[in-house]
C-alpha cells in the first residue's frame, strides 16, 4: 500500500476538476493505497491557501515540502496546467524534483487565448503525466511531453432523481424545460443557450453562478431573453433532480477539456444540444447521438416524440467506453509506470 496525496487549487466543489479529482481517489483507494487531498480552498483533508487559485501570497517552500513529506506519490490536479497561481505552480515543482509524481491535465494553457503563449508544464524521468482529451495529449507530445489519456468516467446507473418535485419548486408547470448545467463563464456560450430556449419557446435553466467576471454580461443577456430563466439549485435540491426535471440538457459551450454535462445527460437519460466544441470530437466518435445547437426543428420533433431506443444506445455506449467502474483497471498500470 503507498501513500498518495492529491493536490490541486480546490477541492471538493462542483467544479469539474474537483469532481473528476474525487473519482480518482476512490479509484486509488479501491486499488488499496491511502490517499490525502491538499488544495488552497474547498474541502481537503489539508487546506494551505495559498495554493488558491488568486491566493494573495506566496506558497512557502518548507510548508508544501513537509505536507508532502510523506508522500509515496503525489497527484497534481491541474495546478500546473493552467497559469492561475504561478507561485503555486513553480514552488511544486521544487518540492517534487526528483520525486514521483502524476500530473494530471485537465486544461493546457494555450487552449485559451490569453495564455496561447505559455510554455507547456514541466517534465522529467520521475513524473508522468495524464491528459483527459487525445486533443491535449497531442498538443503536448507536440512540446515534448509524453502523456496518456484517460477520459472522464461516470457512474452508469445514477440516483434517480424527483422530476415532479423539483419542477414543481422551480414552478415549472408542462412548459419545455432546458437545463444548461454549468457555470456562467465567456467559452460556456450562455447566449447560445438562452437563444435556443427562446426558439423551443422553453423555460431556461442556468446551474451555475457567473465567475471570471462574467456577473455583468450575464446580467445584460438575462435581462434581454425572452425566455423565462430560473437560475440554480433550490434548496433541498440536487443535480440528479436538475437531471430529472429537465426535457432537454443543453451545451453550447465554444471550448471544454472534456465536457461533464455531455456524459451525464447520457446517464441521466436526457436529450442533449451541443455546439460542436473541439473536444467533443472523441467523445461523438463511439457513436453517441445528440443534437446539434442548431437544429431546432429536430430537437422539437424529438421533445414532442421521444425515442427511448435513442436513451438505450446512448447508454450503452456510455456503459462501454466511460464507465467508473474501469477506472481502477485504467489507473493500475498508470501507478506501475511510476513505481507504485
């Protein structure tokens, strides 16, 4: 049994990373190692704020070093990835110099605009790294950073959630009802969201809060729609409920490193428009069947008329290729590679 620590801006939230970070421990735990999280906020076994993402100091050396101390392994969750905490980011990779460590990818920085001129992460003999899309992983063999893939995995039997309760909290009566579960930055395209409601003549449901400083666009969006809009979770509430309650789960994101809200409208047995973001690619090339953004008329037809053999093959397909319960065989020879 080894010792793994987990380490990343945040932790237990909502946000993908930290979502995905969590699948992972359980996995690593399920192969028999001991695992502890450390991020700069959210739920961890070890806070240190100044891994946060905008921390207002410097990480200091011999803090990180002795959290780490003990470590067999440690698992490095985006921090390195993305520039939002420089200090974070060059202070581990002093303390892990030498030592094993998995760094896991799930955004690179010149897959944003603002950043298309940062240098890839750091490599060396006793690390690896992992990326979540073959799209990234190229990109980084491309700098010279060997990496390999594993995609996001998801529970294939989710809870079923209450439609007929959370509608109701929601005061949604029979009207069409589309869920666009995530947050509210630029590349998530609320406008496209919001613009196919409107054409569905549809109750638009946003989950998530306005973040990178979006607070003042949304607003301008919300209060120029047509469309009725509800906006997250009602107390008592969760996002299998969001699922449940929802005819039709929308994505018009430009650009994401894998896309969550795909996967899960396909286990929650959902309906799903999507703008044909890069990524997207892989997962589409199984054979899943969705919606494109734009094809009102075939997503009214379907919400008029569902399938349930569309809901069956999506499904499976998810079962197949993107199911949780594989993780485990997927990491095993992942940690080999590293020693543990």
């Amino acid at each position: 049994m080894a010792r793994l620590v987990v380490v990343s801006f945040r932790l237990g939230e909502s946000d993908g990373v930290s979502v995905e970070a969590a699948k992972w421990v359980m996995a690593f735990r399920e192969l028999g190692h001991r695992v502890t999280t450390l991020a700069g906020e959210g739920d961890a076994d070890q806070l240190m704020p100044s891994l946060a993402i905008g921390a207002s100091g410097p990480v200091s050396f011999d803090d990180l070093s002795n959290a780490l101390e003990d470590a067999d392994l440690v698992v490095v969750e985006n921090l390195v990835s993305l520039p939002l905490n420089g200090s974070a980011r060059d202070t581990l990779y002093r303390v892990l110099d030498g030592r094993r460590a998995l760094f896991r990818h799930h955004d690179l920085p010149w897959q944003r605009e603002q950043w298309r001129h940062e240098r890839a992460p750091l490599d060396q003999a006793p690390w690896r790294h992992v990326t979540i899309n073959d799209l990234s992983r190229r990109e980084l063999l491309e700098r010279g950073v060997d990496a390999v893939t594993i995609h996001n995995s998801f529970d294939c039997a989710p809870p079923q959630g209450r439609r007929s309760e959370t509608r109701a909290s929601l005061t949604v009566g029979d009207e069409r009802l589309v869920l666009m579960p995530t947050r509210a930055i630029p590349r998530k395209n609320v406008a496209g969201g919001l613009a196919l409601a409107e054409s569905l003549d549809a109750t638009f449901w946003l989950l998530g809060p306005a973040e990178d400083g979006f607070d003042d666009e949304l607003e301008r969006l919300l209060s120029t729609t047509s469309a009725r809009v509800v906006r997250g979770v009602p107390p008592g509430f969760d996002i299998h409920d969001a699922y449940a309650a929802a005819d039709l789960v929308v994505m018009p994101s430009t650009w994401e490193g894998f896309g969550n809200p795909v996967l899960e409208s396909v286990t929650h047995r959902r309906p799903l428009a999507v703008y044909p973001y890069p990524v997207l690619k892989e997962i589409r090339d199984v054979g899943f069947h969705f919606f494109d953004l734009e094809d009102v008329a075939a997503i009214s037809h379907f919400l008029d008329d569902p399938r349930e053999e569309h809901f069956e093959h999506n499904s499976s397909l998810a079962f197949q290729y993107f199911n949780v319960a594989d993780l485990p065989r997927l990491l095993a020879p992942v940690l080999e590679s590293v020693g543990i």
